[in-house]
C-alpha cells in the first residue's frame, strides 16, 4: 500500500538516492556553468541573448517579482504566454521559491483553461488578456506585458528560500478515463533527469545547439527543449513556429544541432519542398508525442541525413522513458529499450510480472542495479485525486495503463493505448472527453469518439453519433459546438450519424466494428 495524502491526493516517501552526478534540484541547475563557463552563451529568443551570468540575472529579477506579488512557497503559479524567454525563466525562478508552476497551453478553449486553474487551485496567473480572461477563480492575474514590465524593475537577488528536492515543483495535466484532466505532480528531482540521461549517451559538443518551437507551456516540451539544455550546461534556443518551411529555415539560422519534433512536423518536412540543407546542422532528433511509421522514419534520414529516434513516454514519468536504439535498424514494431534511470516490467491483471514476449500491462520502476539504482521516482501523485493516486502507484511502480510485451533482450514492444488515447499530430486527445462534450448537444443521444489512421497527423478525431427522433446530422453545427469547449484540436474532423452502435454480451461498444465506418 502507499501512504496517499486524502486531501492533495500525493504520496509520501522516503528520498530516492541522488543522481550519480549533475545537480540534485532545478533550484541549482546553473550552479556548475556559473561556475565553470559564465560567459557561455546560455539561451537565445529571437534577437535577445543571455550568457549564463545574465540569465541567473534575470532568474534572480524574476524571483524578486513573483516575491513581491505574493508568490511563495506553495504557491501555484500558471502561464499562458507564446513560446519566449519569460517562460524557462519563470520556470526557474518558480523553483528557487518553492513554488509550484503550471503551464496551461493557449489552444485549450475558455472552459478548459478554466477547470485546469481551479482545479490546481492557482493563487497567480500570468498570461495573455484573452487568457487571463478565462479565470473566474480568485488568483491573482497578472497580463503579460505588466509582468515584463515589473520584472525589469525588479532588483535581483537569490530567494533565501530552503529548496527540497522532493517536494511538488509542477504540475502537467493528463486527460483520464473520467474525461476529466488529472494533475500529474512532479518534484524537482523529477524534473531534473531528463536532460541529465542524455549525456550518458551525447556529451555536450562546443557548438550545441538545443531548440525547439513546441509549446513550452507543455510541461514535458519545457523540460525536454531550453531546460534541458541549459541542464547540459549548452545554449538553448527558443523557436517560435512548428510550420516546416519556417522551422527549417530557424534551424539553419540560429544552427541547431538538437531539437524535438512531433510527428506531424516530421510529415511535413518530407511532404514539403524543403532543403535539406537548411536542416545539416541537426545531429539528434527526437521524434514523439505519437508514433512516426517506419517508412516515413526511413525517408527521413534517406533525405536529412539524420535519424528521428522515437520512443514511448508518458507524463506521470515524466517525459520519455523508453528510446530506440540508433544502433539499430528501424523497426516496424519494436519501440525500444528502458533509459538509464527506469526498470520495465510487464505485469498481468494480479501485478505479478510475466516473462518475456508476454503480453501485459507496462509498469516502470527505478534501475535496480548501476549507477542509476535507486534514483528514479514517479509521480508525487494525481493532484487531489488520492484514489487515482494509489491505482497509478500500487505495489511501487508507475502502472502505466499501457499494454505490451519484453522480448529476451528487454525490447519493449507496445500492442495497446491506454484507455484508447487518440494521439493527434502529437497532442492527446482523450475520446470521453470529447464525447462528454457532444452529448451537451441537443440533438445527440449517444456518441463514441475514437482515432482513425492519418498519414499527416497520425491520428484523426473521428466521431459516430445516434440522433435523436427527428434531429438531423449538421456536422458542421457539431463541431462548432465542440469548439466552444475544447482545444481546435479535439474537435472531431469526422462525424458520422449511426442508427445505433455495435455493442457486445456485456453492453459494451465494439469500437472495432464503427472504424470502417468512418475510415
């Protein structure tokens, strides 16, 4: 059993051992490049620049900011803002407070951003007015122009703040089965790894460049671009359009060796007239957020002469746990091997592990034995979720909700989406979630949301809808519908009317049988 919190729904535990080497908290990222390279170009924005010197500087400004509106230790604090420099920087001065920091991404429509800042209970919200407008709650709202402004009056200076490693940092929203987001709570030393693993693998070269243009208010995609990074004390980049033609050309501009795309831009980038010679200076590509087919894998480093490795992750982990290997050939199925800090497991529907090429569900513990034994940790939990808390962590592992198989040489191969997750062009899109919403409508009385095959996308929402007694199909009418309550992009492309659905002994749609029906 684990000891979950009833109120905040998160879990206490003994501290992991420490990392075998880097800092033991996103508080003291900079601390070794201060010391070691203060002039190094740290983080790029566009024509703004700041050396490692000038951005602890700025964090330390920020800090002061957020001070002076109130913002202390356990405050929870979201932004909204386009992809900029405010956004690592914010980030870090929310660590050095102890504070706890939210991304909420400004495609979510009125009524998402809306549950995701009462649920996380934020005390301050820094953002864009039409954001900001979103928030009926009592948190204190901050426009985004104004916060710039109060930043660069501010006097720097470190928080005399005591920072545990272990206590909640972040927030990152996943959709569940409830079709109600769930927050997955993240520790500073949770947070820390994903840039650290990497130089196991990739030292840093004296030229490195890591950039990219996905949303930093995507938690994973923040630690993942500029604060991994500066984790591996090279310069990051700040990118500000996913368009391949735009993309590419900032590739070339500003010289970026590392980056991370979704599947939707690599589709893009071979279906486009692009030069690849814009994209020479990339040495690592990671490709996630959905599966990339094999072929389109293939014709990417056929034509850029660098392989988009992909992997499998989730957000309670957080961030990517398992890569393929560049050593090997790119598979059709298998998706690769556990990174340094995770132990896989497959289990049955008892917890008890089966053996290899079985089929069960993956769950991810910290590496057993090596330099990395022991160091890795989950999840605090789901924020005030407790029972959501306890499934998730039972037995102390991650139980992923995930169906797959090990081969003999710890290959995991994946054979099921948990609870039908519908991957679109790199976003989740959750089908109850979606259906919840077309249900409001006056002229439906049933619907099943699932994903259909896209070549561009990877997934397409699709939508099978049972009217009600003299209603009329108007799909169009639908998905506005939809519009006004979920991000563009869980709006159903397809939507098709059905005189009732397939279900099976026990009363439950057969969601096989309705994809012919709307492929």
């Amino acid at each position: 059993m684990v000891d979950v919190d009833p109120v905040t729904g998160l879990i206490d535990r003994p501290p992991p051992r420490p990392y075998p080497y880097g800092p033991r908290s996103l508080a003291a990222l900079l601390d070794e490049p201060l010391a070691s390279t203060p002039d190094k170009l740290a983080l790029i924005d566009g024509d703004r620049t700041w050396t490692y010197a000038e951005l602890d500087v700025a964090i330390e400004r920020t800090a002061a900011a957020m001070a002076a509106a109130g913002i202390q230790r356990g405050s929870r604090v979201a932004w909204t803002l386009p992809n900029c420099a405010e956004l690592p920087v914010g980030f870090l001065a929310t660590q050095r407070l102890g504070a706890l920091w939210l991304g909420v991404n400004a495609p979510l429509a009125a009524p998402e951003k809306e549950f995701l800042l009462d649920d996380a209970e934020v005390t301050h919200y820094i953002g864009t007015p039409d954001a900001l407008m979103a928030a009926k709650g009592p948190a204190v709202l901050i426009d985004g122009d104004d916060w710039r402004a109060r930043v660069a009056a501010a006097e720097p200076g470190r928080p005399a703040v005591s920072i545990d490693p272990h206590a909640p940092a972040a927030i990152a929203y996943t959709s569940g089965t409830t079709g109600r987001p769930k927050g997955a709570v993240h520790s500073q030393h949770n947070l820390v790894w994903p840039g650290l693993v990497t130089l196991l693998t990739h030292p840093v070269s004296d030229h490195e460049r890591q950039g990219t243009a996905l949303a930093h208010t995507i938690l994973n995609m923040l630690i993942l671009g500029s604060i991994s990074g500066l984790t591996r004390g090279s310069t990051a980049v700040i990118l500000h359009s996913t368009r391949a033609e735009e993309w590419a050309a900032d590739v070339a501009r500003y010289g970026i060796t590392r980056t991370t795309i979704v599947p939707t831009m690599a589709h893009d980038l071979l279906e486009r007239d692009i030069d690849p010679s814009l994209l020479a200076s990339l040495e690592f590509v990671i490709a996630g957020g959905a599966a990339v087919p094999a072929d389109a894998r293939r014709r990417f480093v056929e034509r850029f002469g660098v392989r988009a490795i992909t992997g499998y992750g989730l957000s309670e982990a957080p961030s990517g746990i398992v890569r393929e290997s560049p050593d090997e050939e790119i598979s059709d199925t298998v998706t690769g091997y556990a990174m340094a800090p995770f132990q896989l497991s497959i289990r049955d529907e008892n917890g008890s592990v089966v053996g290899p090429d079985e089929e069960g569900e993956i769950c991810l513990g910290p590496r057993s034995e090596g330099d990395w034994a022991a160091c890795w940790t989950p999840m605090l939990g789901y924020w005030k979720r407790p029972e959501a808390t306890a499934t998730a962590l039972a037995d102390g592992v991650l139980h992923t909700g995930d169906i797959g198989r090990l081969d003999a040489d710890a290959r995991l191969t994946i054979s099921g989406r948990r609870s039908d997750l519908i991957l679109r062009g790199g976003a989740n899109v959750y089908p109850v979630e979606v259906e919840n919403v077309l249900l409001t409508h006056p002229s439906i009385d049933e619907a099943v949301v699932l994903g259909i095959a896209d070549d561009r996308l990877g997934e397409r929402v699709a939508a099978a809808v049972v009217l009600r007694r003299d209603a009329a199909l108007e799909a169009d009418a639908l998905r506005a519908h939809c519009a006004e309550q979920l991000a563009g992009y869980k709006v159903p492309d397809r939507i098709v009317a059905v005189t009732s659905l397939p279900r099976n002994a026990m009363g439950k749609v057969v969601k096989a049988e309705l994809e012919a029906m709307l492929d």
